[in-house]
C-alpha cells in the first residue's frame, strides 16, 4: 500500500485511501485544529478499546507519559522503576523531573521479571521508611514515593495481575506504557487496562498510527481532565486567557485523530495479518523465536540467534537485501547516560540485546516480501 519503494521496512504505516478520505473529511470540516469531532470520537473509540472510562489524545506516547509524570508530581522524592528491557521515552519523562531510576531485568519472555521487581520494592520500601526514621531537619519532607512503569514489551503484556499485586503491597503507583500492545490483551483484559493508567503511541512503526501521537486511558475522571487541560496549556475555562498552572502543548490534532478512527476501523485485519507474520516465520524460521503472550498484538517478531555472531550475520544479511531489521532494546542499564543507575539482574535483557533480532514484522509484507526475507533467514 503506502511503500512502493523496494525497501522492506521493520514496520511501517499501513495507511491508504481510508485514511486519506478520514484526513481529508477533517481538512474540509474545518476542524483544522487540536479540537474537533474526531478527537472526541477516537478518544471514545480509545477508551472502549482499552476497556477504560477515559481516553485523552494527545501528540505522542512521550507526552502522554509525561502528562502522568506532572499529575502524579514527579520530582526527586520519587523512585520509578521499570524493565530494563524497553524504548527510552518509557523513563524519560521521569528522568527530567530528577526521580531517581531503578531498573529490573526481564524474565525468559523478555517483560519484567516479577520476582525481581518484588525484590526492588522490598528493598526500596526499607530504604524510604529508615530514610523517614532519619529525618531530623525538623521541617516535614515529603515523603518517598514509588511509581512501576510496567511495559508490554513489543505487543506482550506484562503480568498486569502480578505487579499490580506487588504495587498494593509495598505502596507504589502502577501504571502502563502500552505504547507498543495497542490491541493486545492480557488474560482477556485489554492493553494499558491496569494501574492508575495506561499510555498508547500511535507513532509511524506502531501497529495503529496517526503519523504520530499518543494517548493516556484511565478510568479517572479527576486524572484525564487535568490531561487534557495540561495538554492544553492549562488554559482556564474563560474568555480571556487565564492560567492557574503552567501546562503543555501537547493535544492531538484533529487531523491526525481522523487518522487513526480509519486505523482503528482496520485494527481487527492488522492484528490478523500481525500473526499470520509470526506464523510465517514460526514455518520458516529455522531458529528460536520469542515467545509472543497470549494476546499478543504481534508487532514485531523477535529472532532469538545462537549468539551476538550469528545476530550480527543475520543484521549483515538484511541490510545487505535493503530489508530493515534491528537488535532488540538496548537494556537501559547499559545506556551510558544512566550508568549510575541501579539494576535488580540485567543478565537475561543483556543476552537477548546480544542475540535478539526485530524482524520485518509490517502489516503491508507481501508474499515478495517474505521471498527476500527467507533469502536471508536461509
Ligand atoms: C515502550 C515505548 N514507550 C514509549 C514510546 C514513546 O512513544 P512515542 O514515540 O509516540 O512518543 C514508545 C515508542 O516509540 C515505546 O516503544
């Protein structure tokens, strides 16, 4: 459809007439605008996805992130700890608002290892109450808080049950970056359904896009107004313009949302084709696969090779086709700009970076597509 070039890419929009007929019936609407019927419409649509009462649309899945971050007021009180095993932007916005990171290594799925994250908060959780019992400024600190930011890594839910479980007991916030499970489910319950929230990205490799964007779901109504008035620049309801706060430019255009209401409508044949993708290379793959969760959305399969050697054979082979195809995540840990984080393992995410491939995982692979493809699988 949309790539007519001879690259095959990782996994690009699966975009045509539908959405150009949607982008264009907003452009003539004059709903040229971050308003407008289509963003309400896909935030109803969202919301009835992700099984929440509340979706906010907003420019990317980063910008809902750090829409979460300003509500729960994120500052260098707060501990966030997420999987080790995941994309930047899942921390990001922690990061700039000085919180301390703490990351956890995956389990043979590649999502976070349960029991290593009960052991980070148990851990954290005696730290913050000795840190309390020491206090002697005599002015009130404010107290530690804990946030996990659980990730479903590449359309696999993480065990939402479990860390909302762990979350429960040890007091820390949960929430979701279901940036790349847009359509997944976990043990019947939709992407980003956990915690206090979930995060989508509609970003161009996403399985659904709207060029770029993102969205916050939540079943709080208090959380998703201050979202989407932050998103806004925390205008004031008033003729003039009145600021209590200091917000964000950060709402979804309503071209964009028109966009992804004609992606939604496809969304049922993307998960489709997603796995008939995983199937293929389950057929002809000669190696390991990751194993995809159940309810997976199948965004991109991973090849797990014999050793960084052969990854890099097979990485050599791709580019040489023109085909892209990538390592998995670089474990954060790893990154040198957060060197001086703490990690709880990071064996088990360090041997998937070194043998883990992103195969071409696109909805739009055609059976062309999958001959050059097994030319360098063969
Ligand atoms: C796990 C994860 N979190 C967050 C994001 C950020 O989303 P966006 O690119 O829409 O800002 C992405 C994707 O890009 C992602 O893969």
């Amino acid at each position: 459809m949309s790539n007519t070039n001879s690259r095959i890419f990782l996994s690009p929009p699966f975009v045509g007439a539908a959405e150009r007929a949607a982008a264009r019936g907003a452009f003539d609407s004059g709903y040229v605008a971050p308003c407008g019927p289509q963003v309400d419409e896909f935030e109803r649509r969202l919301a009835k996805l992700a099984g929440r009462k509340y979706a906010v649309a907003v420019s990317s899945g980063t910008a809902a992130i750090d829409l979460l971050m300003a509500d729960l007021g994120v500052d260098e009180t707060w501990t966030v700890v997420a999987p080790t095993l995941t994309f930047i932007a899942t921390v990001g916005p922690a990061f700039h608002r000085g919180a301390k990171l703490v990351f956890i290594d995956s389990d043979a799925t590649g999502n976070i290892d349960v029991s290593l994250l009960e052991e980070a908060l148990t851990t954290l959780r005696t730290k913050h109450q000795r840190r309390s019992r020491e206090s002697t400024s005599g002015v009130a600190a404010k107290a530690p808080r804990t946030l996990v930011i659980g990730v479903d890594l590449y359309g696999n839910c993480c065990d939402y049950g479990a860390i909302a479980r762990l979350c429960r007991e040890h007091g820390a916030v949960f929430v979701t970056d279901a940036a790349e499970a847009v359509g997944a489910t976990c043990a019947g319950r939709p992407a980003g359904s956990a915690g206090l929230a979930g995060v989508y990205s509609f970003n161009g490799n996403k399985i659904v896009t709207t060029s770029g964007g993102g969205a916050i779901v939540t079943d709080d109504r208090g959380l998703a107004e201050r979202a989407r008035k932050r998103s806004q620049q925390s205008r004031e309801k008033c003729i003039w313009y009145e600021h209590r706060e200091v917000g964000y430019n950060y709402r979804m255009s309503n071209i964009l949302a028109a966009i992804g209401l004609a992606q939604l409508d496809r969304l049922p044949a993307i998960l489709k084709k997603r796995r008939e993708n995983f199937d293929w290379y389950a057929k002809n793959f000669g190696g390991d696969l990751l194993s995809p969760a159940p309810g997976a959305n199948h965004w991109l399969t991973v090849a797990v090779l014999a050793s960084i050697r052969e990854r890099d054979r097979l990485l050599r082979r791709f580019a040489a086709a023109d085909i892209e195809a990538r390592p998995v995540w670089k474990p954060l840990h790893l990154q040198p700009v957060f060197a001086k984080c703490r990690v709880f393992g990071g064996e088990v995410a360090e041997a998937l970076f070194r043998r883990g491939v992103c195969l071409p995982s696109g909805t739009g692979l055609a059976s062309g597509d999958f001959k050059r493809i097994a030319d360098c699988l063969s």
